[in-house]
C-alpha cells in the first residue's frame, strides 16, 4: 500500500479527527475512503462527458421535441 502525504487546516484536522472518533476509525481509513470516492465520482463524470462527446462527434443529437419533452419534465417551458 502506497503512502500519501498532505497537509490540512488546523479546522478541517480537528474536524477529521472529531469524524474518525465518532466512527471509530483511523485518520488514514477515513482519508482514503474520501480520496476513494472522490476517484471513482470524477471517472464517472470523465466517462459520461467522452460518452457524450463520442455521440455528439456521431451527430447523434437530441431532437428539439425531444429536448422540449425532457424540459418539460422539470417543468421548464422552452417555448
């Protein structure tokens, strides 16, 4: 297992400490499940925005109907 080494605020230390307390863990565990999670929420963005581009780049584009459907969903008028 690889170290990493970083520097925090006296406010968010405390606040991590107070957290790895409360949760009964470690410091490290708590850092490395964060950094885990941070990883794997951008590769997903990452994957979604080249997927898009990829069908975008194909001209695969939404149809005006269609992007008046999907607004309206959430109650936007495009109209």
């Amino acid at each position: 297992m690889a170290t990493v080494t970083t520097r925090l605020d006296p406010e968010t230390h405390d606040k991590l400490e107070a957290l790895a307390k409360a949760m009964d863990r470690s410091r490290s565990w708590l850092v490395a499940d964060a950094v885990r999670r941070y990883i794997e929420e951008e590769n997903w963005q990452i994957a979604a925005i080249a997927e898009g581009v990829r069908l975008a780049d194909a001209g695969d584009f939404a149809s005006d109907e269609e992007v008046r459907q999907a607004f309206g969903e959430w109650g936007v008028n495009v109209d």
